[in-house]
C-alpha cells in the first residue's frame, strides 16, 4: 500500500520554491532514527551482520565509534535529541508527559529547520507517538505538513505471526511472508515507500536554480521487538552459526537495581510459552538463539529500507546537497548480562550508532557517479553467510583509521563477505552525545546554533546542553588529522535510568513518574563507566546525591563488556571518589573549552 495522495499533497506544497541566501542555498538534511539499534553493524566491526547500505553511507561519511544516548528508551531519548536538551530539564523519563506542557516551550531540531525556512517533514517513527509529542508529533511546530505513520504499523501488538500449529499468534520472533500479512506490507516498507515517492516529487516540483531546502525525517521500527521481518531475511544468518552473546550469566558483583527483567518481550506469547520465572530467567539456550537470529535479521532487512531512501536521493540528484544523519535512539541487550532489551546503564544500551554525510566535507561527489547505489543484500548474499561467530567487539581506538574491507577465510565464502566494507569512510573515537546533533546539524546547515541552556532553562525555547561537535568533524577530515590537531573534546558523557526499587520488580523496565524512587546517574570517560544510584524525588525531578543505594565502576581498559563491577574494591576506593565528583559536578564541566 503506498501513500501517494499523501505523498502528492505535500510536494504540491513544495512547489512554493522561494530564494535563500546570498551566500547560496541551503543543504538538505535526511535524518534517519532507527529503533532499538545497537552498532551491531558491519561499518562497526560486526563483520557477519550484513549491511551493505548503511556501511556504504558510514565509507562516505564520518563514523562516530563513541556516541552515547541520554537514556535508554524510545520516548525519553527521541524527545532528548529533538530538543537537545536532557531528561531532568525535558522531565520526560516515560512515555506519558509532553515536553511543552510539563517542561517548557522548547524548539525542536526540525522546528529549528522549519523556523528557518526549511519545508520539514516526519515519516514513520521520529517523535514517539502518543502522549510524549501531544498526539501529533508535535505539530504544527515541528512539521510543515502532518507526519505521515504507516498504516501497517498499527498490528505491531496482534496475532501475525505464523506459528508451527498453523494458528496466528503475538510472537516475539515473527518471519513472515510479506504479501500475506495485512494491507500486504509492513511498516518499514510504507515508510520507505513514503520517503521514496517524497524525494522523487521533490526533484520534479522544484527544478529552479534556488529552491526551498527541506529537512526530511525518516524514522525505521525495526529492529525492535517484535522482530517480525520478510522471512527470506532469516536466510542470511543459519541458526547453526548463531552465538550466544559472549557474557551471557548475571554479573556476580552487579547491584540488583541496575539490572532490568525484560518485561516487555514476556508478554509475547512465544516467550510465555517458555514459562520463564521471574525476574531472573534464564531464557533457554535456544531462545536466545532465535532472538539474536531474529535481531540480525531485523537488522539487514531496515539496512535494505535504508538503502531504498539513500539510493533514491542519490537518483535524484540530491546526494550532493543533503547532509545525511543515521542514528539508533538506544542500544538493546542481547543476551549481555542475562538481559533482552534496553532499560539500563550498560554500554550495550547506552551506545548507539551515529553517522554523518557531509557532501563536499566527508565525501566529494562525482558528477555522473552514483554516490548510494541501493545495494540489495538478498542478491549479494544468495548463499549463506560464513560460519563465524557474531559477537565480536569493534576496536575503537584509531582515531584516524579508514574502515578495512571484511575479510573471510572459509573457503566458498558469499560475495558479501568481500563486498560489504569498502575501503573508505572516516572514523572518530570523540565521546559525542546525542544531545549534540542538534547544534551540530545546526551550524553545518549555516542556522543559528543554540546557545548552552542557563542552569534553569524552562523559560528559554531555544538553548541547547549538548555541544556542536563540528570541529570533531573537520578535525578528523582535515588534511592534517593524522597530527591530531584537537587535543581534546568532551571529558565524559552522560546517561541516566529510573528504577522504582533497589530488586527488580514488574515496573521496573519502564517505571511510570510518580513510582520514581531512584534514578541511575551513569559517567563516561575514555576508560571507565562510573554510575551512582540515588534516591529521586519525582515531584521535585531532584535526585539525591547524600543517599547512594548502589555504585558501578567499570574499567574499559580491561572490561569492555562491563562484567566486573569493582566499585566495591578497596583499590579503587579513590578513583571511586574522584570519579564520584566529577559524576556530581556534572555534563556542563565535562564541554570541550570554547
């Protein structure tokens, strides 16, 4: 089913072209949020988990191996990078508050755009839905035009999925057959098929000289749950090559409180089936087989969407004027730490893909060359992909290095495996913040950059608490960056997660506010993960830094999967206290210097 009316009304609107500024036109921008997607791609060191499209996008532009959420769940996270500002000041830490009604009138990212004469336009899911954007996804601020959702979407939480017993069911894994599921589509090919149509209108409506720049959101559902996909996706990775995660037990020294029981894949009724006690588990072995399966496979088939959207730019002329953004709003645990979804502080859930196309910056454009030819993974990798283990970690400490070619040694090995990575693409191990797009895409679209937020920002709509982090980019571009001209950027980044019990309890994925009773402040630095638990005041949104009820302390170093809490150690007794200070002075002394 495509949206063409829909899609024909919003580019009759785009025909009202109008001239921009002296100084040129305006970049377009192609946003790209994708939901619930941990790095676990092929650009990131994931060597087996096909994504042609996205690594392609990562080889023209500039990759950002440590770029942290604000928190770790789709509402409170979107809305943290839409705003550019954080949890405690946008006081969303559920799904059930509007920003401008419980925090302040901030301006939004697109608002931003929009305000500056930009035509800016929602497809899929950008804003989460419902209460947290006020039913509308925040128009008519945001948006030129009301977002567009796809119509498939509303059966994420009914029986289509085929079962062994012939029946219907709401499973958890969910492969399906495209053409026999409802309207004939799923949602990620709506919304695909939406922002596709939307580009081509775009390039015949506004054939002027100066036209007017848009920015265009594109938001993917997938990979989260359900992991219902095309089924001929699960071809790509057999379940004999599938690994369990690499530290798949409950960390020994772990605070209870730091941990969630997954609460929302439990109420699949594959996973019921499993009768898996509570809270602790374990999922049985080949569960969790079959979710990492269906997670990979999830995973490729919104890199095929992807590349659907990119190639249509690229055929439309306009790779060359687009800035292009790809980001994951969270992580997802697959099976690290005994854990199956986001809900926490840990890495895994915490960091995310972040990847910028800057034509003429990061990449230069050929005139008559494809810059995103679509790539389509079922045709590159017909056969199946190698027998390797899919839980390697990628290295992340060459500043400066370009993305190597994939390499496999098993004999008979799919195209894919040679063709995945090109050899091309920069890469920076800055701590960034997802906070930080906001002025960043700002300042290299030439708008006005929001000023740093005052301590008490709810009267001011513009402000931002992230940082620009366009010297980062021009740094790692420059023809000088194997001298590493920027010395130093942010010194830490920072995370945060509500929990309404010390023990997890049936609220505890995703307490609502007035159940708030702690709130987990986590710090980032180059070499560790420091994070205080303590008590919150819901009603105030203050938290009390004199009643700690747990620590974590993670050294990077030698613990990249952070299975070892040593915050306890009489060792680290004082690096504990050093990096408990600099946690409670805060994000603001953490900025790069001006």
């Amino acid at each position: 089913m495509r949206a063409t009316t829909a899609t024909v009304a919003i580019c009759l609107l785009f025909v009202q072209c109008f001239a921009v500024s002296k100084d040129g036109e305006s970049p377009n921008v192609l946003f790209l949020v994708i939901d619930d997607l941990r790095p676990a791609l092929g650009c990131y060191g994931y060597q087996n988990v096909v994504t042609p499209n996205i690594d392609q996008l990562a080889a023209k532009g500039i990759k950002f191996n440590n770029a942290f959420v604000q928190q770790a769940v789709c509402g409170p996270s979107r809305t943290s990078f839409l705003t550019g500002r954080r949890p405690d000041t946008t006081r969303l830490y559920d799904f059930y508050s509007y920003w401008r009604t419980a925090a302040g009138n901030f301006t939004t990212l697109p608002q931003h755009f929009k305000e500056a004469g930009y035509f800016t336009a929602s497809v899929g899911k950008v804003f989460h839905p419902g209460i947290a954007s006020n039913f509308s996804d925040d128009a008519p601020y945001s948006w030129s035009v009301p977002a567009y959702h796809p119509p498939t979407q509303k059966y994420k939480m009914k029986k289509v999925c085929p079962g062994p017993d012939g029946q219907l069911h709401m499973n958890l894994v969910c492969p399906v057959e495209v053409k026999s599921q409802p309207l004939g589509s799923l949602p990620d090919i709506q919304s695909a098929d939406f922002a596709v149509e939307f580009l081509q209108n775009v390039s015949a409506s506004c054939q002027e000289s100066q036209k007017q720049p848009f920015f265009l959101a594109v938001g993917f559902h997938k990979p989260h749950i359900p992991f219902k996909y095309p089924k001929e996706f699960q071809d790509l990775y057999p379940l004999s090559n599938i690994h369990l995660a690499p530290d798949p037990s409950l960390p020994p020294d772990l605070p209870t409180i730091a941990w969630n029981p997954f609460t929302d894949i439990r109420k699949r009724e594959d996973v019921q089936a499993l009768n898996i006690s509570f809270p602790y588990g374990p999922v049985p072995r080949q569960f969790q087989l079959l979710m990492r399966q269906g997670y990979y496979a999830a995973t490729s088939y919104t890199d095929s969407q992807v590349g659907r959207v990119l190639a249509a730019l690229d055929e439309q002329g306009l790779a060359s004027s687009t800035i292009v953004v790809l980001v994951g709003d969270h992580g997802w645990s697959l099976g690290e730490h005994q854990e199956w979804a986001k809900y926490s502080n840990f890495e895994v859930a915490t960091r995310v893909p972040l990847i910028l196309y800057v034509p003429g910056v990061t990449h230069q454009p050929v005139r008559k060359d494809s810059t995103f030819p679509y790539v389509d993974v079922l045709d590159l990798c017909s056969d199946k992909i190698s027998n390797h283990d899919i839980v390697n970690v990628p290295s992340r400490k060459n500043e400066n290095a370009v993305v190597q070619k994939n390499s496999c040694n098993k004999a008979g090995s799919p195209p894919c495996c040679s063709q995945t990575l090109p050899e091309e693409g920069y890469e920076s191990n800055a701590l960034v913040e997802l906070v930080d797009i906001f002025p960043t895409l700002a300042e290299m679209a030439n708008l006005k950059i929001p000023p740093l937020c005052p301590t008490d920002s709810s009267k001011v709509e513009l402000c931002t608490e992230g940082r620009s982090f366009v010297p980062v980019i021009l740094n790692v571009t420059s023809d000088t960056r194997s001298q590493n001209t920027l010395t130093s950027w942010k010194s830490a980044v920072f995370s945060q997660y509500p929990r309404p019990s010390q023990k997890p309890q049936i609220n505890s994925d995703l307490p609502r506010l007035k159940d708030i009773q702690y709130m987990g402040y986590s710090m980032r630095t180059e070499k560790y993960r420091y994070t205080e638990w303590v008590t919150f005041k819901p009603k105030t949104f203050k938290p009390d830094f004199d009643r700690v009820a747990a620590r974590e302390l993670y050294l990077h170093d030698s613990d990249d999967l952070e299975d070892h809490n040593v915050a306890g150690k009489s060792e680290y007794r004082h690096l504990v206290q050093q990096l408990s200070q600099q946690l409670r002075k805060g994000w603001r002394n953490a900025l790069p210097s001006e």
